[in-house]
C-alpha cells in the first residue's frame, strides 16, 4: 500500500530497532537474549552460530521462514523449546516502545503535517508482531520492510522504494534516524537528510528546524 503526501511536505523516516523499540528494561541496556541461557537453557553464542549467522541473511529479506529454520534449529540448541516458547521470548522481550521517540513522533506530525515511516530490517513474523502488537500500525504511516522488498538498508534501492512508498519527489524532504552508521550512510547517498541516532534529545533538536 502506498500513502500519497504533499510534494512539499517533509518525511520523517526512523529504523525501528535501537531508536523506535529496545529489549526489555530488566536485560539492563543489553540484548534480548542476555537472560536467555538462565530463561530457556539456550547458549546465545550457539544462537549466533546456528540460526543467525548461517541464515538470517535469507530470513530477514523473506528468501527463507523463519519459522520452518527454528524447526531445524531449536533441536540443536534446546529440543524442549518449541518455535512458539522461542518466539513468544524473543519477540516480547524485544518490543519496549520509546514512549518519547513515539511522543516525538506524534508531536512531529501535528506541527508538520508531514507522514513518519518505519523502515527497518525486519522478517514477515515479527514485523507482524510490532505492527499489531506493539503499536507500530497505530504510530506510523506506514511501515516499510526488507523481508517485503527483498532488499535490506544496506541496499541504495530499499531507500529508493521508501521515498517512492510517500510520493515524495525529494529526496531532501526525507529525514531519516538510524542507529547504524552504514545505514545512516547508504540513505545519505540516495540523498537523505541522514543522521546518527545518537539519543531522543539529539534527535528533538535536529527536528526542530523541520
């Protein structure tokens, strides 16, 4: 789906993860499987070696399920746990909402009148998951993802199918907030209003000339 903007109206654009979302409180700035080997008998480091980094290079631009790797996977790493036990722990423990990036976001809006898109890695389930149940479908325009392009933000192209997902002409128009360098880079070359994530506050003060 496609939203239309006026031409002449700025774009918010923020990646999701690290800037919109954060693991949960108690893993004390860490990741979400911090706790994991204690919670669910699983060693995040064979975590890494069996589903991450063999295969999240497909999952995550929706040239492999997730779900149908876990049914391989899980065996090796645990075979008590089951997909959903594995994906209920990830995905709720990965989805705190930044109550004032969201603020910001809404304020942001009304003062503009400009759209603010989500565009993130992320894979078919827990773009879902976020959508629905955290409150990215309520809090954005719209929500643009590489399992759905086939491309992630390391790609020119996934800023380009973003920029034309709003309709908006110039590329100047779109400000985008990443908290990885070489995103921030690669949107910045599509020609990108790119900055560093570098925390809420910096944030507010960019966007305050928008």
């Amino acid at each position: 789906m496609s939203i239309g903007t006026d031409r002449d109206l700025p774009v918010l654009a923020l990646d999701v993860d690290g800037v919109v979302v954060h693991p949960h409180e108690r893993f004390r700035g860490g990741p979400w499987d911090t706790d994991i080997q204690r919670d669910l008998g699983i060693d995040p480091r064979a975590l890494g070696q069996h589903l991450f980094k063999p295969y999240w290079p497909e999952i995550i631009v929706g040239k492999r399920d997730l779900r149908e790797t876990l049914d391989l996977v899980l065996p090796e790493l645990n075979p008590d746990v089951t997909v959903d036990e594995f994906l209920g722990y990830w995905f709720t423990n990965d989805a705190r909402l930044d109550a004032a990036v969201a603020a910001e976001i809404r304020a942001w809006r009304e003062r503009t009148n400009g759209p603010c898109i989500a565009v993130t890695n992320q894979e078919k389930y827990r773009i879902a998951y976020l959508t629905e149940q955290v409150g990215l479908g309520e809090l954005f325009d719209h929500v643009v993802w590489s399992g759905e392009l086939g491309l992630t933000k390391s790609n020119l192209d996934f800023y380009l199918a973003a920029q034309a997902t709003v309709g908006c002409d110039d590329p100047r128009r779109m400000w985008f907030f990443d908290d990885d360098q070489a995103n921030v880079a690669v949107a910045g070359e599509a020609g990108w209003r790119a900055h560093f994530y570098a925390g809420f506050d910096e944030m507010r003060r960019q966007l305050a000339g928008t």
